[in-house]
C-alpha cells in the first residue's frame, strides 16, 4: 500500500477508535481583553505517528465522504465542554466549530444543527459559532446567504474565516448574513511595518465597521502588531501571541483576561 492508502484506512478507523480531539484556541475581547470564544480545532492522535494536523488529513477526508459524519461529531461534541467552561465559572465564552466546504454544501448541516439544538436547550444555540471561509461564501454567494440567513435564524453565529485573502468583493460582504469576520493572519502580518499592508487593514476595518461588522484578527503573533490593532479599533484577537491551540485542560489552565 501507499502512503496514502494506508493513512486513507486508517482514517477510516480513526473515528470509532477516538482517535480524533479537539484543541482549543482562544478569542479575546480587544477593549475589555477577556476571552469571548474558543475555537475548536480537530487534531488526529494517530498510534503510532502522533499528532497530525489537519492539513494532512482533511483534504483526505474531504475526499473519502468522513468529512460529513466528522463534521457532526466536532459540531456535538462542542456541546459537552460548554458545562465544563461553566463549572470553571468562564460560562459567557462561546465555542466556534471551522465548517468545511463539504459540509457547507451538503444540504443537510441546517437539518442537522436544528435536531442537535431541539434535544437539548443548554448551552443556548447563540453559544456556538460557526467559521466558514470568506473564499467558500463568495464561490456561490447566493447559496451561501440562503445557508447563512438560516444558521442565523436558529440563533447560531457566524464569522466569515480568513477575510483578506482576495475573494471578497466589497459590494458582496454588505449581502452576506454575519456575525463578525476574522481577518486572515496574511492581513495582519505586517500592520505595524508596511504602509500598505496598514492601508488596507484601516479600509477593511472600516468597511465591517460601516456594515455594524466587528473584526477579529487572527495570527497575531507580536507585542506591536496588538498595539496597532487596538490602537485602530480591532474588537477581537487571537494568536500565538496570546495562546496556542491546546487541549482543552492545558488551555483552561493558562485562559485569563489580557492585560489591555
Ligand atoms: O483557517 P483557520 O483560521 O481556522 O486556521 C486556524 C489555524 O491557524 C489553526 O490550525 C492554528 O493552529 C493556526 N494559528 C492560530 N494562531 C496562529 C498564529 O498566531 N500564527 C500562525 N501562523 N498560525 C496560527
Ligand atoms: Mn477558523
């Protein structure tokens, strides 16, 4: 067998033997510096090669159809750690779940989402979130309005993942239903030292902020890339900077407000 192969096998064995967890990575309120949402993030604890990230396996799962029933166990799973973030007295966080392309345009996610949120009332649906990619909503916007409007109308929030990275017509995001975007790390990189990499993170800034958008940006990895952001009126961060992807125990042990 390939490589390939052999990894394809695995992973199908990979979700009746629990060998997929969720890592965590907080999201911080950019005035009051607590932390507003976890973002879930899938890892594979392989037997014998450890920890494998994602981008070696979804597209593998995107391919072989296990990105469906994995994308419904990370969207229950969720669920569960919202009385544990209780039970450690952090209940206002949310939890947001990365929504694959696969799942976007199955047909069956509002369905699903519906039935999970009818058996139980708690957490509230308003404590999940969803991310899906600024590329994927502008692929078919149409399509993805009609799937958004009715996430939404279940209570469910929505950001818009990795804005910045082209896709994105302006005239579009005013269209599309939302709770906040997340500007991709590539925006951010170098606000602090470029001028037009500095222009263009000021005119986004201000459009979300015209449409009523707040702006999460991701990938922060510097002291000065946070003082500009705040200084130019970003309303969320996350990244390295303030803490990594972790298991959800390492990640509450090290979850505290920033000092802002
Ligand atoms: O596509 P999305 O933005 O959901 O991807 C999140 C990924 O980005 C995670 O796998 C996470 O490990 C990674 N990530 C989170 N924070 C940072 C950061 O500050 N810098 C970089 N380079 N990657 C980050
Ligand atoms: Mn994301």
């Amino acid at each position: 067998m390939s490589e390939r192969e052999e990894m394809l096998a695995r992973l199908d064995l990979a979700m009746g033997a629990g060998e997929f967890e969720l890592f965590f990575q907080p999201q911080y309120d950019a005035r009051s510096g607590r932390p507003i949402v976890l973002e879930s993030l899938l890892r594979w604890r392989h037997p014998e090669r450890g920890l494998v990230p994602p981008v070696v396996f979804l597209a593998m799962c995107e391919d072989s159809g296990l990105i469906l029933p994995l994308g419904r166990w990370m969207l229950s799973e969720v669920r569960a750690y919202h009385a544990r973030l209780a039970e450690a007295d952090w209940s206002g966080i949310s939890i947001s779940v990365n929504i694959s392309e696969v799942q976007f345009q199955d047909g069956e996610l509002v369905d699903y989402l519906q039935r999970m949120l009818a058996q139980d009332a708690a957490p509230p649906a308003s404590a999940l979130e969803l991310e899906v990619q600024e590329s994927l909503v502008m692929k078919d916007p149409d399509e993805a309005i009609r799937v958004l409007s009715a996430v939404r109308a279940l209570g469910v929030k929505v950001a818009i993942d990795n804005f910045g990275t082209g896709y994105a017509s302006m005239a579009a995001l005013q269209r599309i239903p939302a709770d906040k975007i997340k500007l991709d790390g590539s925006v951010v990189r170098n606000v602090d030292q470029d001028a037009n990499s500095a222009a263009i993170c000021r005119s986004i800034l201000s459009l979300a902020h015209s449409l009523k958008l707040p702006v999460i940006a991701q990938g922060v990895e510097r002291m000065e890339q946070f003082e500009w952001l705040r200084a130019n009126d970003v309303d969320g961060l996350q990244g390295y900077l303030f803490a990594r992807p972790a298991p959800f125990d390492d990640m509450l042990r090290g979850l505290g407000a920033l000092p802002v």
